[in-house]
C-alpha cells in the first residue's frame, strides 16, 4: 500500500510538495481534538496535502508504517524524547503546539511538566495559542536557540468561530430533542477523580499513616504545591457534588447535564444522577454543539469557561471553595471570563437570570482584550489556514529536511523496535494508567462513514467543489486527501 511514497531519499528530497509529504495527525482525547483534526485535514487537503489520523498511541506504534512525512505534536513533554528521536530517524519532520498551553500553570512547574529540551530539539516549528502562550515559551531557559514560534492559533478554537457552528447543526437539534432546555454542568476533577487512581495527584494510600505517592497528575509539582491543589480541588469535588442535586430541585422545567472531563471517572455523577429526576451524564462528542444547545454553563476553572466566552454562551464560575493561589494561578483564564457565584444561594439567582433572559455583570473586566492576549486567530484565516501556511513553507525548505540515511533509518526501526515492547509490557500491567478500557474511553472505535459523513460536512460549509477522498489505513487510521 502506498508504494508511491516508497523512493530514495535524494529523490524525495528534491521533489517535497504536498503530493508526495502528508501529514501525521495524532489524536489522544477523541471529544475533545478529532473534529479540529479533521478540519486540520480538510484544510490541508485542499492544500493538496493527505493526512493520516487515528489515535495517538496507535500510530506510535505503528509509526514505521507510515510514509515519511510531518507529524504535528500535541504535545513537547519528556514522554516524547524518544518517539520524536525515531521520528527524526525515520526521516519525518515535526511541528508541535501543547494542547495545555492555554490554561496553563505558572511558568516554573509548567516548564518542568510540559516542556522537554530533548524533545523541542527535535521540532521544527512551534504553533501557539496566542501571545501569552508564544511569550511563555520564549522565557523557557532552554528554549532552542533557532526556535520558530508563530502565533496561529489552535485548531480546537477554529471550531467555535461563527462560520463553523454550522457544522454541529445537527448534533445541536438531536440534543436538543433528547434533552430539551438544560443546564450544562462541565467539570475538571480529573486530579482527583481520575479514570484511573495513578492519574490523581495522589495515589490511594492501604494505611492511615502512610503518606500518599505521587501520582501522574503531580509531576512536576513540589509536594506542597500539589497538596495544596489537591485540597482545594477535593473541595471543589464535593461543592458539586452538593449542587447537583439543589440544582435539579430549583429549576424543573430544565434538564441538567454534567459532562466530566475526557480522562475523569464517571462513576460517582452517575450514583448522583440516580438520585434526582432530571440528571444525566455524558461525555458524549465534542462540547462546541453542548454550548450551542445550552442555557447556560456552570464550570469551575475549565477550558470550557473560555470556550463559552469565545461563543458568547452564558458561563458561571461556581466558586463555593476559595484558593486565589490557584483560582488565579493556574486557572486565571476560566475564571476571569465568567461571572462568578460564591454560594448556592447566588448561583440559583444568576441561573434565573439567565434563563429569564436577563445578562450578568461584566465584574469590570475587560475580557475581550483579555481573550485576545490568549488567542489567535478569532478573526480572518482559521488557524488551520495559518499552520498549513508554516507547513508549506516547511516542505519548501530542502536544506532542514531530517537524515534518512540508511543508518539513520536503521537506528529509528531499532529504538521504536525496543519502545514499542517496553511499552506493550508496561501496558500489561495491572497498575497500568493504560489498560485497554482507558484506552477505549479516551479513544473508541469511530466507523468509517461516520469519518465520511464528518469530512463532508466541513466540505460542504467550506465550500470546497471537489470532493476528498476518505479511506482506511491499516484498518484503525484514516486518510484524507484530495
């Protein structure tokens, strides 16, 4: 299968255009990245690029079956050291953004949990969010010294841009006839309520005494900085757990859905949900079309709160549990652009007046000059437009195109040979955060029409005259391409 691709390096070289380099799109967290992967892919395409997509995991392990190509990065942490280095070998390019780079954690603990020398060695260009992404990454002591940074935008905010809305109107009108008027409830306890118990900032403890481990969520985090946040993230926990239930009570003539964040447990909304009339939980699809169809979005430092800005859906702040260390370190962003309630009592009279038709108070915050320090791209091209522009230039340039000599090739099939079974064997384990019911939750099996019918729909709002071609790639990948 694609023996086009299978030439000398000099050769490929000399002849890098779209047609023959395509893009590597990885996706970890299905609802929150895949349809601004395939908005990615349909822009590209029509750039002339193919680009394969499937889950991230996958294609790492898959990763010598693809033809050379640029793989675009999600992320810059230590956890990609190695894969970026058999990537190089193996003769691919890298650009990368950091998905976690907008709500992002003070600098110093950011730089330690989220950005790799090793690994930013490796990459070639690097889009970010906004200004004040691309400014925290040029104060990283060891940024690169010939790192290219443009401010494109990321494509998940493409997503919430008018012109696009279109594109969930349907998955709009099926919620919306399943659920009628709601309440969206958005949380992000996945320090504390994760999936899976390693993925908590602590791990569960067999004594009294024994002082808890750290779990993934804290790396990078001194122990008193990651208990802090663990207290205060347990609190918010619980003030939810209470206002669920109040709220199904106080307002009747609405549904209230609480929709966890991608890598959160589920199990004790849906003990709660049982409990009250008109609760359900779902984590269903992306949340663009759960904005659009909502009355209103409670949160408590989430990206969600942005996004609800962005798309001018009314947001609260539920801020029963107070820790300014947090609230307006980490989580800045979320909180300053929705309007905050301190007790149940508040939250049940902004709810009325939003769902009277009434608005909040701004709090005198000037959130849109805010927003636009954040992110790029609100206006004129999408951000996808902007990074296949870099990209382009990137396939332009011959003299920075990696080593696939036979040697280097030979050097990328060994190490991705020895990854590739340590970690099937770390994955077999059972203290695995990996196990294949993870796997599944974050990234379940998507049909290939249902992938069709997605890439049609973009077609059709960008009015694309030619139709792409969608087809599987060994059988768990897709490629789209002119």
């Amino acid at each position: 299968m694609f023996k086009s691709f299978d030439r000398k390096d000099e050769k490929f070289i000399m002849n890098l255009t779209p047609a023959n380099v395509p893009l590597l799109l990885p996706v970890e967290n299905q609802v929150r990245e895949l349809d601004s992967k395939i908005l990615l892919a349909c822009i590209a395409a029509r750039r002339g690029f193919s680009s394969f997509i499937g889950s991230r995991r996958e294609i790492h392990f898959n990763i010598t079956s693809f033809p050379k190509g640029i793989y675009l990065s999600k992320s810059i942490t230590r956890a990609s050291d190695m894969m970026f280095r058999i990537m190089r070998n193996l003769g691919h390019k890298i650009v990368a953004w950091d998905e976690e780079a907008l709500v992002h954690l003070p600098a110093d603990i950011y730089y330690s949990r989220r950005l790799s020398p090793a690994a930013m060695a490796h990459v070639d260009r690097f889009f970010a969010w906004g200004e004040d992404n691309a400014e925290l990454w040029r104060q990283y002591p060891q940024l690169p010294k010939d790192a290219v940074i443009d401010v494109t935008g990321n494509p998940r905010n493409d997503l919430l841009r008018t012109e696009l809305h279109a594109y969930y109107e349907s998955d709009v009108d099926r919620i919306k006839k399943t659920y009628g008027d709601f309440i969206l409830i958005n949380t992000n306890f996945n320090h504390v309520n994760a999936f899976t118990p390693v993925q908590n900032l602590f791990q569960p403890t067999s004594e009294p005494d024994e002082i808890p481990q750290f779990g993934r969520a804290a790396k990078g985090m001194s122990r008193v900085y990651a208990e802090g946040l663990y207290e205060h993230k347990k609190s918010i926990f619980k003030d939810f757990q209470r206002m669920i239930p109040v709220l199904d009570k106080a307002f009747p003539d609405h549904h209230i859905i609480v929709r966890p964040h991608p890598t959160e447990s589920q199990e004790i909304y849906g003990h709660i949900a049982d409990r009250c009339e008109r609760v359900s939980v779902t984590n269903e699809g992306n949340v663009v079309p759960w904005l659009m169809a909502t009355k209103a979005l409670i949160h408590n430092s989430c990206t969600t709160g942005v996004e609800a800005y962005v798309m001018k859906v009314p947001a609260i702040t539920y801020r029963a549990s107070i820790d300014e260390t947090y609230d307006f370190g980490f989580y800045r962003l979320p909180n300053l652009l929705s309007h905050p309630c301190f007790d149940l009592g508040e939250l049940e009279v902004s709810l009325k007046t939003i769902l009277g038709g009434g608005c909040l108070p701004a709090d005198g915050n000037d959130r849109q000059q805010i927003v636009e320090q954040y992110l790029a791209a609100q206006k004129g091209p999408f951000a996808c437009e902007r990074m296949v522009d870099v990209i382009e230039k990137l396939v332009q340039d011959k003299h920075n195109s990696p080593d696939s000599g036979i040697g280097s090739r030979i050097a990328g099939w060994s190490l991705w040979a020895v990854r590739t079974m340590i970690k099937r064997y770390k994955d077999s384990r059972p203290s695995s955060h990996n196990k294949p019911e993870f796997q599944r939750h974050r990234y379940p099996e998507v049909p290939l029409s249902n992938m069709k019918e997605r890439v049609a729909r973009f077609q059709k709002l960008l009015g694309f005259s030619k139709q792409l071609k969608v087809e599987r790639f060994l059988n768990q990948f897709f490629r789209i391409s002119p």
